[in-house]
C-alpha cells in the first residue's frame, strides 16, 4: 500500500465498510429487510455479532481488504487497519449529547423520576 492509488482504494474501502456495518448493525434497511434479518435470527451468536458494530466491522472489512492491497502479506494489516478506520469514523458521526439549561431560579421539573414509593 505505497501509492496514491493505495491510498484512494483504502479510504473508498473504508467508506464502503462503514456504510455497510453502519446498515446492518443500526439501521432498519430498505423496505425494513434488515430488521426482519435480525428478528431472523433471534438471540444466538450471529445475532450477537449484528447487534455490535466494532465486533460486525471485523467481518466487513475482511473481504474489503482484498479490494485494498495487492500482497498477500499486506491483507491482514489492512484488515484490521479497516476495521479501526471504521470504528473511528463511527465514533465520530455519533450522535451528539444535549444538555438541557435548568430555567432560572428554579429546578427544572420531570428530568429526574421516581417510581411511586421509592424513596
């Protein structure tokens, strides 16, 4: 992975397997295909794996790593280098946190909730 072509096909490598980890770990997919392949396989191993995006993006970037180098002794760096591309690309698209002001002079009323009888 030396050249500037290397470095095109790694980043397009790494966008595509974001997209595709991001579809099937977070998203409802096209037509809700995607929620019904998780209600598919229930609880078990695989639908662990779905339900992780750090854990999915190790098998995704897998075949993808084929796409980026040509060596042999090349594919299992640029494996995991995909993988860790896609972790912090997730971490940075993620959702920012919102803090609410408390209005002036007062507590700000059903942020904090008891059950009834709780003390």
């Amino acid at each position: 992975m030396s050249d500037a072509g290397s470095a095109t096909r790694f980043a397009v490598a790494a966008l595509a397997t974001w997209r595709v980890t991001h579809l099937l770990a977070s998203e409802d997919g096209p037509a809700d295909a995607i929620v019904r392949l998780r209600a598919r396989l229930g609880a078990g191993r695989a639908a662990r794996l779905v339900d992780c995006f750090q854990c999915l993006s190790i098998w995704i970037a897998a075949p993808a790593s084929l796409y980026v180098t040509r060596d042999r002794r090349e594919v299992v760096p640029a494996w995991l280098a995909l993988s860790g591309a896609v972790c912090l690309l997730d971490r940075g698209s993620a959702e920012p946190v919102v803090f609410e002001s408390v209005p002036e002079g007062g507590v700000q009323r059903g942020v904090l909730r008891t059950e009834a009888g709780v003390a």
